[in-house]
C-alpha cells in the first residue's frame, strides 16, 4: 500500500509510524485509519518493537470532519446518518490490531492528542510523551460520544470519576497532569521526545521479544479478567516462554554474569 497519510520506517527492529497529514494537524480520517492498520499489519511481521508518533505539532486532532474524513455514513437509503459505522468498518479494526499487536507499542506523543488521537496515544503499552502534549476528549464539542475504546482506557487508566471529568466536561489535560494521573510514563523535552521513544524502543526491540509479548498480553487481559484468569494465563504464558532460545540465553548469560544477547527466539 502506498501511504499519503501516514509514514513508515523500519529503522532496525523498531517500526516508526508516523501520522503525517500536517496540514490538518495528523487529522485520522477513515483513509488515515486504513493506512494505519496497514502499516501495524507491516511492523507485526518484520519488527520487535512499534512507535505511533505524529510529524509536526500535533499527534494527533481527532477524526477529519472534513470531506473525505468521518464519512458519515447511511445505513440505508433515506435513513438518518451512522455517526457509529466508520468505528465498525474502520477505527475499531485498527484499535483491535494495536490491542493484539504481536510485540510492544511505544506512543510518543507530540502536541494535541485529541479524539480518537487520544484513544490511540493510550492504546500504546508505554506512553511518552513531549512538554507541549495535551490530551483531550474533543467528542463533547460535535455531540458526539468518546469511541475509539476511550471509554475502556479511561476508566481503566485513570478511574471513573477522572474519565467521566474528561468525558463530560472536555477540557485540555496537559502533560504534566496526564502524568500525575497516571496516564503517560515519561515526560521530555519536546526535542528529545523521538530520541526518548528509539531509545527505550531499542531496549525492548534486542529483549526477549516471545516474552515482552506474553506479558503485554497478560497486563492487557488482566485488565478484563478475574485473579484466577490471571494466574492460570500467567502459567500458560510461561511454559511457552519457557521454552524459547531467549529463555536459554537469559539464564546462561546470568550464570556467566554477562549481558544476555536475545534473539527474539
């Protein structure tokens, strides 16, 4: 697929996405939202380690209300607008490819994270993000709902009665809040916020990669699942990482006091 929204590099085994529609501030129109399952499906085979992030001064404005963007749909001729049908047809793909991608996502956020923006800055598994990031649940100001799996990540991130003050009320959340809520990990410079992201990138990307992914995977179900669920998935995550070259390696480079040399294996 050749990308007009969005940018895709394979910079080693880390894939950099990169919302690049500057011109409406990384707007994620339906056609935004296709590029970017795309390019998750591309990183899922030939990368150990993904970072969304978007160009210019802005991650990412919401849905693209303009002409060619939401494209509210008809559910049928002569029937009021779905305001709901591009989520079945296009977001909520790609929030479910990003929930199941097969290795871990690293969200650096620059600027306004607004909209459905918001939802995925927060779908990443580390969230860092630059001085001048601001989250905001737009949805209020076009009467519309929070989508994009916002509702799910809010409450869980930041609790209900913080979400539903973002939800209700709209207003900005500035970085330095986000991480006082506990909704970011890191907080940089605007200039070192790329060199954060490949740097952390780099040390997930050369770790146990079978690993790192089961235990993204049991934090992301622990989320939904009772405390047995979640230790009987914890020991079925282990007999298979058990199992791996990277398993081996770790336990022999301990042995022999060295820093192990994962495979991703």
């Amino acid at each position: 697929m050749a990308y007009t929204k969005i940018s895709y590099e394979l910079k080693g085994d880390i894939a950099v996405i990169s919302f690049n529609d500057p011109s409406t501030l990384n707007a994620c129109g339906v056609d935004t939202a296709q590029e970017l399952l795309h390019a998750f499906e591309v990183a899922a085979d030939e990368a150990r380690c993904t970072i969304l992030t978007g160009s210019g001064r802005g991650f990412c404005s919401g849905a693209n209300l303009g002409p060619g963007g939401l494209s509210v749909q008809l559910s049928h001729e002569g029937s009021k607008p779905d305001a709901g049908r591009a989520l079945t047809t296009h977001y909520n793909p790609l929030m479910q490819a990003i929930r199941e991608h097969p290795h871990p996502v690293i969200t650096a956020v620059n600027g306004a994270a607004a909209g459905v923006g918001c939802s995925l800055a927060l779908a990443g598994d580390i969230v860092v993000c630059g001085q001048s990031a601001y989250f905001l649940q737009a949805f209020r100001r076009i009467g519309l709902v929070p989508d994009g799996g916002s509702t799910w990540l809010l409450a869980r991130t930041i609790g209900r009665v913080r979400a539903m003050e973002m939800a209700l009320f709209g207003d900005k959340l500035p970085a330095e809040k986000a991480l006082e809520w506990g909704m970011v990990n890191r907080i940089v410079e605007d200039d070192q916020l790329m060199p954060t992201a490949l740097e952390m990138a780099e040390k997930l990307a050369t770790g146990p990669t079978i690993a790192l992914s089961l235990a993204r995977e049991l934090i992301w179900k622990a989320c939904e699942s009772d405390f047995d669920e979640a230790i009987y998935d914890e020991r079925i995550a282990q007999r298979t990482a058990g199992r791996t070259d990277d398993f081996k390696e770790g336990v022999t480079a301990f042995l022999k006091k060295r820093p192990a040399e994962f495979k991703g294996k």
